[in-house]
C-alpha cells in the first residue's frame, strides 16, 4: 500500500511572474523537504510552494523528492495553466531561449542595475513563454497589444507593472529581436497620478518611539533623518558617515549616482550611541553575524512591529518615512531643488508631487463653504 503523499505541479503566475506551484495535503517532513529545495517560496496568496519558471527543472525537483512523496505533473505536460501563463515545456522557453540569454547579456553590458536586470529579462521571458508556439520573427505589434490586455491589465496589475513590461519589450524588440514588431507603436500606459503617502510628524515620533531596540530604532530613524530609499540605507558602510562634515555619503544610489545628505549633531549622537554598542564590522548595519548586511525583510519586519506597538494601523512601508521627509521640508520652507538633491530624484517633475501633499499649503485655502 503507498502511504506516500502526492505533489501536484501547476503552472501559474505570481506577482507577474511565471511560476510553477507546488502542492500537497500538509505534511511536515515533507514541507522541510519542499522548503529546503533551491529556489522555493511561499505564497501566502495561494497558500502553497512555488519555484520560479526559470529556475525550475523538472528531473532534479522528482529526484529530490520522490522517496518522499509521489509527483503528478500532469498538468505542465498537458500544456493546462492556472491562468494560461505557461506552455507546454516547463523546463525552457525553447526557440527564443538564445534571445533571452543575449537580452540578459546586453542589460548587463549596458550596466542596468541587478534588479531592473530581474525586472526587465522577467517580463520578457513571461511574454515569450506565452507565445512560445510561435517564433519571435513572426510576433507582431498585435502579439503585445494581446499580451498586455489578457495577462496584465485584465489581471489587475499596477500601471507601474505595465510601463515595466513595455519598457522591456522595446528594449528587447529593438535591440536583440530584429522582427517586423513596430517598437515605437508600443504605447505605453496613462500615467497614474498617485499623490504621496506621508505620515504627520506626530506619527514618525510615535513609531520611532515604540522601536526600543536601539539598532532597529536608528535604522528607522536614518531613514526619516537623510530620506533614504530602503537599498540606500542597506547599502551603507561606516565610512559613509562623514561627522566632522555633518555629512552622510548615499554612494551608488538609483541610477549609480552618489549623493551627500546633511545630517545634524542629534543623528550624529544617534549613530556613535549605535556604534558603541554593535560595532559593525563591513555593514553600518549587519545581520546576526558578523559582516552580513542586513536583510530588507527583517527590515521590514521591524516596521510593522514599530507600527503594532505604536498602534498605528496605517499600511506604513518604509518609503511612506522617505516622502514624510521631503514633505516636512517642503512644508518648513527648504526649496524644492534642494529637497530634489537630497533625494536623489534625476527630474525636478518627481519632486514636484510633494507640493501637493503639504499641509500648511493647503491649510491656507479657505473653502467658499465658510462665507455662506
């Protein structure tokens, strides 16, 4: 009699990403196993194990767990989907996998950032596997059009998703894929006009206060002082910290650019307290050992608990501590090319949103309702 359990392979999509999902009754010995393989994650979404489509190999995941369970993937040689993000060869994309390697190749070459590296050879590897059946020089301007209406607007993905998915197949269309595709065609969608999340003054005390940890209090508190992005705070060294200058060095920043932030004797006196007591080694800050930097999901662990403990019921994430930042200086007179150095932002125009959200601006407004 076979006691074994059974895993079922699906293919699906995941946050815009081709996936493979992995499913079984619960099962603890086998959910170690599963959890110990490379490259598996769990969805809380849909509640199971997935692996990344281009990371996902067929032989060695039944290898590997086989003695431990019986595997159905019925499902990806039946070329069958969740949602009709995969064909029929969950282990290549098949005809266009030389185009996506020399896609890969060219980004790297031109010196894109490791994440818009990920970002744009995803989207593209998510369309080629949808119209796998079909070779590259035959797609066409309508192959996109379809693409982006069935697997991206009608799925609910942000406008911020699909301007990524498009920037990526003009790159790849006009650099790497010589088809008869129209690059200059491919529109891209309406710009969102989102305003700023920002939090009052009274909020960032209450959650910096509720952080005892004087570690996870100077990480939160760096970020609301210098208006750092999440990577830019990760990514500092000790040296960075240029205290008889006042100054903080943000060093290879988004779009590889430095730039030098103002820091006051109160931040100053914060971080030699921190440095006292944590002696960071390679990392201004650094993980539970030595010379590991310290991870974002821990980082962002610390804030929702800031935010438990402070009662604040918000959905607060770390960039809402940046746009407080350039919003609270707006509102304290700092002229908005100041504040756009100081972000780092390449044009005066994504600076400009903060004019919209500050209160002492729109405080002054008085409503025709007052005078009746």
């Amino acid at each position: 009699m076979n006691l074994k359990p059974t895993i079922l392979l699906e293919p699906a999509s995941h946050r815009g990403i081709a996936v493979v999902l992995i499913k079984f009754p619960y099962n603890h010995v086998l959910a170690e196993k599963v959890k110990r393989y490379r490259h598996t994650t769990w969805s809380q979404t849909k509640r199971c194990w997935y692996i990344p489509y281009n990371h996902f190999e067929l032989t060695p995941f039944c290898q590997y767990l086989e003695p431990f369970a019986n595997i159905n993937y019925s499902a990806l040689n039946s070329g069958s989907t969740e949602n009709g993000c995969l064909g029929k060869h969950p282990e290549r994309i098949g005809i266009n996998a030389k185009l996506l390697n020399a896609f890969t190749i060219w980004l790297t070459h031109k010196r894109y950032s490791p994440n818009s590296i990920k970002v744009y050879a995803d989207a593209v590897k998510q369309f080629l596997t949808v119209c796998q059946t079909k070779p590259s020089e035959q797609l066409t301007n309508e192959d996109i059009v379809g693409y982006l209406y069935d697997h991206v607007v009608q799925k609910g993905y942000s406008f911020a998703y699909q301007n990524q998915v498009v920037s990526a197949l003009k790159l790849f269309f006009r650099e790497i894929a010589k088809t008869e595709i129209q690059v200059e065609s491919i529109n891209r969608p309406r710009r969102e006009h989102k305003l700023p999340n920002v939090l009052s003054k009274e909020e960032v005390k209450a959650i910096l206060e509720a952080t005892p940890n004087l570690k996870h209090r100077t990480m939160l508190s760096l970020v609301y002082a210098c208006g750092l992005r999440r990577s830019e705070l990760l990514n500092l060294k000790s040296t960075d910290v240029d205290s008889k200058r006042h100054m903080l060095i943000v060093r290879n920043a988004k779009g590889y650019k430095d730039r030098l932030v103002p820091i006051s004797d109160k931040t100053i006196r914060m971080l030699r307290d921190y440095y006292k007591l944590y002696r960071p080694w390679v990392w201004l800050f650094e993980g539970q050992r030595s010379g590991e930097q310290y991870s974002e999901t821990s980082l962002q662990k610390v804030l929702r608990q800031s935010l438990v403990n402070a009662r604040i019921s918000k959905p607060v994430t770390l960039h809402w501590l940046r746009h407080s930042y350039a919003t609270h200086l707006l509102e304290a007179g700092t002229d908005l090319r100041f504040i756009q150095e100081l972000l780092g932002h390449k044009s005066s125009k994504t600076t400009e949103i903060y004019t919209h959200v500050t209160e002492k601006s729109l405080q002054k407004i008085k409503s025709p309702f007052d005078d009746l």
